[in-house]
C-alpha cells in the first residue's frame, strides 16, 4: 500500500481546534485563572501535528530520483490520534518481543471509587502512589500463592498501565495490569498457577483498597478541599457523562450479575478488580491485540462528528449506555474540557514495569524474549544484521507507520516501486514553507481562530 499524507486538518477534531481553541484559552484563563504550560503547548503542538509547513523527512529514491515528504508528529501524549496509534503500536510490539515471555498471561483491572476519581485525575503524586500500591499488593500476593505451591522464592512480574479515561471521554482514573499467570523460581523456571476464585480476587481487592485509603488518608487528600485552578475545572465537568441522546431504554443492555456473565471480579469499598481476560502460551498474536487495548488513546477520530445544525460536536459511544443512550453531545467548549483533562502532566507515568520484569531485575535477562527481528506478515523488510551484532532496540519509523496505517509502506517509491531513502531533514518552518511553495503539499498550517476584543 503506497504512503499518502493523513491530512489530519481535514478531521472535526483539527477544524474545531483551529477555529476555537484561542477562544476556549482565554475563557479557562479568565474563570480558572492561568493555564499550565503542559496545556497549552500540547493543544499547540496538535495543530502542526502532520503538516509538511512544519517539519518534514525529504525521502528520495536513487533508481528515478523520484521524491516525497514525511510530515513530522507533534507526540503529544493521549491528545493527538494519529501520535497515540504510533505510541500504541510501538509500546505493543516492545512488549510482545522484548518484555513478555511465551507464558500465559492475565490481565487485572483495577477500577477505583467515584469519589476517588477528581483528585486522582489532576494529582498525579496520588495516582501514582495509588499505581505503585496496586503493582506492589498484586506481587505479594503471588508470592503468598507460590506457597501454597511450596515455591517460597517464586516471582512474578507485568506491566501495569494507567488510563485516566472511559470510552465517553469522561474522567475514569484505572489501571489495567497484565500479570505472568504464575512465578518464576531463581532457576528462570515458570511454574503456572490455577486461576484464581472469587475469594482470592477480593483478599487482592481488600489490601488494595485499604492500602490506597490509607495512603490518601496519610497525605491529607481525604480533607474536602475545593481546587479553583484550570486544571481543576476541566476535571469537574469530565466527571461526569454529560449529555447524551440517541437509542431507547429497550436497547440498553440487561443488567447482569458478576457470576452470570462469567466474569472473575470482586468489589471492596468501592474499589473494583475484574481478572477474567487470558492469553494463552503460544499466542502472541493475542498478546499483541491485548497490549493494543492497554495502551489505546481516549479518542476514536471515526466516532466524532459535527453537527452543523445545532453547531455541536457528536461523539458516538461504543457501546449503548445503561440508558440505552447512543451518543455524547458536547459543545466546543464542552470537548476542549474534556480533552484537557485528559491530558497527562509531564510527570505522571502512565506505564510501569514491575517484578521479574523490571529494568533492575536479576531474572529479566533470563526471562524475557531474545533480541529478534519480528517476523509478522505486516513486517515490511527486516533489517539487515552483520554476524554478532545485536538487532535495534526500538521499531523503526517506517515499520511504525505501516502498522498504523494499514500496511502504508513510506520508503517505497510510488513510481518504480524500488525503495528510497532519507535525503534531508528539515526542522526549520520558513525553510520548510519555502521547500513546499508550488507543491500538492500544504506550504503552511492551517490558520487558527482568533477572538477579538470588545470595541
């Protein structure tokens, strides 16, 4: 599949960025007092995001001198759809050939209470002592089950990663961790453990709930105090579900117990952690699709639509709510707020690595995958290795973008179908708009909305 440029100011989201966000700054300021810089250079950064007028790769081919351009990302974390498809892409192929063994693996899911979710969403020392707790409280208690199997000295290990979203862009902080179903023994020898009962999920639940209410309770974060900050105000109103239209009350889905769906979970104080979903030995495949959904992005570009009529913005669920309910309607303002606050700080970790397979871990080496080039029918052209040396330790950009997009091949030419290669790189946004005068590509981005004072 021949690459093309994904015009991402073709999009709602690019347009109504471009046409309100100085709008939606100025009123946060004015009501909420000033904005964090994180803010605001992310949504910044968004805008350019793609365009060739603010950075390119100039690729040429040596066989017809034919060439092309590959727009620069803006990489901001979870705003931007088309960066968080590359991060999730990138983050999944690591962790499928460089962090988990061929061993059976489990996924936990730890969703924390309603009242918890305000200071969790904008405080990220809280969220992540709650993370730490959470990866730490499920290590003991694998260790207390290697006893059980007497294998005093098993370890397990996963990786834990923070969503900070629902699927209706609304603020829902919890972690979904995916866990070796069993240990390892100082041996490098994995011993698999039967699944786990309800009462074996609701001991885990209990620890954990007591030992975040405690942490909270330490740190002074229990205190009702009201935070009057712009951050603050963008998470009051991603709280809750907002307005939703569409569907009936016959179309919403029957409630039904925990034990009538099949589903391993247990509820504690409000806290809630479900351990239904598996992936077996061998398929990696599974894994890969499991390590996708983990690290997704809040929004899906396909499901957000303007409505021109009413002059709001259309967000279709994924799935119909318990109202029956099809559809989030929100104004600008309304989603800018609710994108905002979605937006991690720059120090909050939004992935970990613990147990065996952690960085600082003496097992890892012996446990993890071996250094190999994958070997999928996506995989464009495996990288050539000299005898001895080692194969690179991240994707390269191509093969990136071909996972993301459909098998899109950048380094092939469109014309003699031979490959092409980096000729230039160009950082500089005159010299850039200067390259593309007279082109098919965008010379410039996209003028955004400006708002003028009062006369």
């Amino acid at each position: 599949m021949p690459y093309s440029r994904h015009q991402p100011e073709l999009t709602v989201l690019h347009q109504v960025v471009r046409q309100h966000l100085a709008g939606f700054l100025r009123t946060l300021k004015e009501e909420a007092g000033a904005v964090p810089a994180f803010i605001t250079r992310a949504w910044r950064s968004y805008l350019l995001c793609g365009l060739g007028g603010a950075g390119f790769a100039r690729l040429r081919c040596e066989s017809c001198l034919h060439d092309h351009i590959v727009c620069f990302s803006c990489k901001t974390r979870q705003l931007c759809p088309s960066c968080a498809g590359r991060a999730m892409a990138d983050g999944a192929s690591h962790l499928v050939d460089r962090v988990f063994p061929d061993v059976n693996v489990r996924q936990y899911v730890l969703a924390f209470p309603f009242e918890l979710w305000g200071m969790l969403a904008y405080q990220p020392a809280l969220v992540n002592a709650a993370q730490k707790i959470f990866c730490d409280a499920i290590q003991k208690w694998h260790q207390q089950r290697a006893k059980e199997y007497a294998l005093p000295d098993g370890k397990t290990g996963g990786v834990a990663v923070l969503h900070r979203f629902g699927s209706g862009l609304n603020v829902m902080p919890h972690v979904h961790a995916l866990l070796l179903d069993g240990v390892y023994t100082p041996d490098a020898v994995f011993h698999r453990f039967a699944p786990p009962d309800a009462t074996h999920l609701e001991e885990l639940c209990r620890s954990i709930s007591v030992r975040v209410l405690a942490m909270l309770k330490r740190r002074g974060a229990l205190k009702e105090e009201e935070k009057q900050d712009a951050l603050a105000a963008c998470t009051q109103l991603a709280l809750f579900s907002g307005e939703r239209v569409g569907g009936d009350e016959e179309d919403a889905p029957r409630p039904t117990s925990a034990k009538s769906a099949n589903k391993l979970c247990a509820v504690v104080d409000g806290f809630n952690l479900e351990a239904t979903t598996t992936v077996k030995q061998g398929d990696r495949e599974a894994l890969e699709r499991t390590c996708r959904y983990l690290l997704r992005g809040p929004l899906a570009l396909d499901r957000l639509k303007f409505d021109e009529e009413t002059e709001t913005i259309r967000y279709a669920l994924k799935r119909p709510d318990r109202r029956g309910k099809t559809h989030l309607v929100m104004t600008p303002a309304e989603l800018f707020a609710r994108m905002t606050a979605l937006i991690p700080s720059p120090r909050l970790c939004l992935r970990r690595t613990f147990g065996v397979l952690a960085s600082g871990s003496s097992l890892r080496k012996r446990v993890v995958p071996k250094s190999t080039p994958r070997n999928h029918s996506h995989t464009l052209h495996p990288p050539e290795q000299k005898p001895g040396e080692s194969p690179p330790t991240r994707t390269p950009w191509a093969e990136l973008i071909a996972r993301c997009f459909d098998g899109a091949d950048a380094l092939k030419c469109t014309h003699c179908g031979k490959r092409m290669a980096v000729l230039a790189i160009i950082r500089d946004r005159k010299e850039a708009q200067r390259f593309l005068e007279g082109r098919a590509d965008d010379a410039e981005p996209p003028a955004q909305g400006r708002i003028r004072g009062p006369p």
